[in-house]
C-alpha cells in the first residue's frame, strides 16, 4: 500500500498532461482539473490516517534501497501539509473558474495550475535532496508560466526580476548540493542526517548549510524578500492566491526539514542566524504592511510577517516551538489562501487597489466583508480560530528557552498584522461608496463564494478543533523534534 504515497505527484502530472490536449475546451477543462484535485484530496486524506495508523511510510522507487535510488517519504509533517496544499488548491481552482478570464484558460493556465501542483507536492514528500531541487523547479517554471499569463507590461517587468531572482536561487542549490555531496557522499535525507552526525557540524559543514539556508530563505521569502511584494501583485488575484499560499511554504518547509534532520547540531549557529533573519522579517514585513495603503501591497506585506513569525518558532527549535511551528504553518497556508481570494473580490467589486478609492462595500457584499473580518482575527491569533493554538505554542516555547525580545517581537508583529488589516476593513467595508463605483454593479460568481465560504469554514475547523488537529501535528513535532524517527523508518536501522 506504500505506492499510494506518490500519487499525489502522479495525479496532477497526467491531469496536466490531458488538460494540454484540451486546452480549447474550457469547460471540460474546468471538470477535469476540478474532479483530479477532489480525488488528489480523497488521496491525502488516506495517507494522513496510514501515517497516524502505521507510522512513516517510505517508498523506494524500482525497489532501490537507501541511500541509492528515488526514495518518497510520508511522515505526518508531509502527509499533513499535502492535505493542506490541495484544500487550497481546491479553493483557488473554484476560485479561478470565474475570475481568471477565458482568454487565460484557452491558453494553459489549467496545465500550468495542475504542474505547480505537482511541484509543491513533490517538494513535500521527496527524502532526496536533489529530487527536491527538481521538485523546485517544476514548481519554480510553472510559476514563471502562471505569473507572466495575460502578457500586460507590469506582469512582464515583475516576471524578469522573479525568475532572475529564482535563477540565481536555483544556481545556489545546484552548489551547494554538489558541495554537500562532494563533501559527504550522499544525498538522501536520513542518510545525510547521519554522516553529518558522524563528521560533526563544523567548518565546511556549517559553511554549507549556511549556503542552503541563503537558497531557501530566498525561495520563502525570508529577510531576502525585496522581490516579493511587487511579483505578487502583478498576476490575478486566482494566482496571487495559489503563491501566496503555496510558494513562500514550500522553502519554509525546506527550513524546517533542512535544519531539523541534517544541520540541527550548532544550534548557536544556524539557528542563531534563522532567529536573526526572523527578526529582520517580521520587523520589516510589519512596516511594510502598516505603511502601504494599497490593498495588494498590504496583503503581500503579511505574507512576509507570517514567513518570520515561523522561521522564529524553527529558530527556538524545541518542542513547543516546532509543535506551534507546523501547526501555524497548516493555518496560514489555508487563511492566506482565503485572504487574497477575498482581496481579489473586493478589488473587483470596488474597481480599485487603492484604499482610499474604496468604501461602503458592507452594504452591498455584507458577507464578503465579515468573511474577512474573520480571517484578519484569525491571522492576528484570536481563540477559538485556526491562528490561535500555533502562535500560543510558538510563543511558549520561545519563552521557554529565553528568548523574550524575540518574542515579544513576534507579539507586536501580530498588532501590526491587525492593525493593517482592520485598516483594509474599515477602509473596504465602511464609509461612502466612492462615486465612480455608485452605477455599477458587479456581481460575485457562486464559485468565489463556495471557494471564500469553504476555506472560512476550514479556518474555523482548525480553531474549533484544535485538540483534534494537534493529535496529528504533534506526531509531525515529534519527528521533527527526534531525528532518528525518520532515520530508522528510511535506512529501517
């Protein structure tokens, strides 16, 4: 039964491949891609109950064993973030159905959607560190496709400085997995994991994770972030939704897996630095949030403050932290993903970006605006929604281990989170309608609501079910708290 843990990279790769000789169809593509993802979510909630039920599941690819050959690997840290990047996926394909724009969906945005997919699901479950390069830049070229369709001049200047950026990224992967290769002779994750113990972390094994940790803070947008803010806001609302969303996660994830299974020996050094670029991060992203007064902007801004409040609890590296971490993690995948759907419906139903052409749209989209009244209370960590138990443990298990300005940092970086979003609610929602929206009348596609409403429904499971969803994310804590959990399931030491 181990074969079922790479069908959700085999799912969307031949639903990509069908929708490509479909491509002047739109309805049927609609279907397709629709019915592949619901199926892939059936898939992942399968593999979350065998990895709770039977443990970490391995699959090693033509029977080769480690650390030679493909190995895919399912521990509940993987299987649990595969379910949360298809829930998103299944609201932003229901989102995009209506708002995309045919001309967009007759040329590959289908395609393109369902490889992305397979990238982001490939970097979760693969144990090879080149295999996850790869995964990279499937995800990474699909990206290229998705952000520059529609070909307007500020999509093709911000596509120039996201796959400069991307190259010169990928470039440092490419190095600095030769380097580690050349230098210990493997690349299998587990298998890395113990050679590094046996020649221990220092000198040139620092220097290459440090080299790794420059790769993946780049991708997730960890202090080196300055590309960001502009390339999110250059593709429609569908896709800033799915990046947002999906691809600053998927280099968190890299961190998180990178530094707890390989380097997590000098915890005074790396770490020490992930906790720094946490800092700058959330600083920054917080300033950037509160002074912009474009919708867009803002939005984007706060991806930038979550991907620092993570990278704070992997920084702590205890119990709690890691526990809070994954748990976090889950929740901001899921409510960024309803963030930008309802900041494209309120863009598109005001005519305008910009906060101070906005108001009184309460009055005509009433459910919209408490929709986002939620998520905002949700992202800032207020009980009983999705926000709340993460950041508590993130919190506590900074504390724990003395980190107070840390900390206390990451509290107010959650004021500046609320206070910016409140300013988008007040601003949005409340007030006169400016005179140019007066006549017109636009009305919101049922699929936006059935995306908004499922996801919002989503982050209050999450709250309200908080202990339930913790028995699980625990188990991912666990692992990565105890290395040789992985190790044995992979080697079978």
């Amino acid at each position: 039964m181990n074969n079922v843990i790479v069908l959700p990279l085999l799912i969307p790769l031949v639903t990509a491949v069908i929708l490509i000789f479909c491509s002047k169809y739109v309805r049927a593509q609609r279907w397709i891609s629709a019915f592949s993802v619901i199926a892939n979510l059936l898939v992942a909630l399968f593999i979350v109950n065998q990895v709770d039920h039977q443990g970490i599941q391995t699959l090693h690819m033509g029977g080769w064993l480690p650390p030679y050959g493909i190995v895919f690997v399912a521990d509940m840290l993987a299987a649990l973030l595969v379910l949360t990047t298809l829930i998103v996926a299944t609201g932003c394909l229901f989102y995009a159905f209506r708002s995309i724009g045919e001309e967009r969906e007759k040329h590959y945005f289908y395609p393109f959607f369902q490889f992305l997919l397979a990238g982001v699901l490939g970097s979760f479950l693969t144990g090879d560190l080149f295999n996850l390069f790869v995964c990279f830049e499937v995800m990474l070229i699909s990206s290229y496709a998705l952000i520059v369709l529609g070909g307007t001049k500020r999509q093709l200047r911000e596509t120039l400085k996201y796959m400069l950026i991307n190259i010169i990224s990928s470039t440092l992967f490419v190095a600095a997995v030769a380097y580690l290769y050349g230098t210990v002779g493997t690349l299998n994750m587990a298998h890395l994991s113990l050679r590094v113990a046996e020649i221990q972390q220092s000198g040139i094994i620092s220097v290459i994770g440090l080299l790794f940790l420059i790769v993946f803070a780049l991708k997730a947008g960890l202090f080196l972030f300055f590309w960001l803010p502009g390339s999110y806001s250059a593709p429609p609302a569908a896709v800033t939704a799915l990046f947002g969303a999906l691809l600053t996660k998927v280099g968190l994830y890299a961190i998180i897996r990178t530094f707890t299974l390989i380097f997590y020996h000098d915890t005074g050094g790396i770490h020490a630095v992930i906790g720094w670029m946490a800092a700058a991060t959330m600083i920054l992203g917080s300033l950037g949030a509160v002074a912009y007064k474009d919708l867009g902007r803002i939005l984007n801004y706060n991806i930038i403050i979550s991907v620092g409040f993570i990278a704070f609890g992997v920084a702590v590296a205890n119990v709690d932290s890691l526990n809070g971490a994954v748990f976090y993690l889950m929740h901001d995948m899921i409510s960024k993903a309803l963030l930008f759907i309802l900041g494209g419906i309120i863009i598109a139903t005001a005519g305008a970006n910009k906060l101070s052409e906005m108001g009184g749209l309460m009055k005509r989209h009433p459910l919209v605006g408490w929709m986002f009244f939620i998520v905002a209370l949700a992202l800032v960590g207020i009980p009983p929604l999705s926000g709340f138990l993460g950041k508590v443990f993130i919190v506590r298990g900074g504390l724990s281990e003395g980190h107070y300005w840390l900390t206390g940092l990451a509290l107010a970086s959650s004021l500046a989170v609320l206070y910016s979003l409140i300013k988008v609610f007040m601003g949005a929602f409340w007030g006169e309608s400016p005179a140019h929206t007066e006549s017109q009348t636009v009305i919101i596609p049922r699929t936006a609501y059935v995306a908004a409403i499922g996801l919002t429904v989503m982050v209050f499971v999450l709250g309200i079910g908080s202990e339930w969803v913790y028995s699980y994310t625990s188990q991912a804590g666990a692992v990565l708290s105890d290395p040789s959990l992985y190790i044995q399931a992979v080697l079978k030491e």
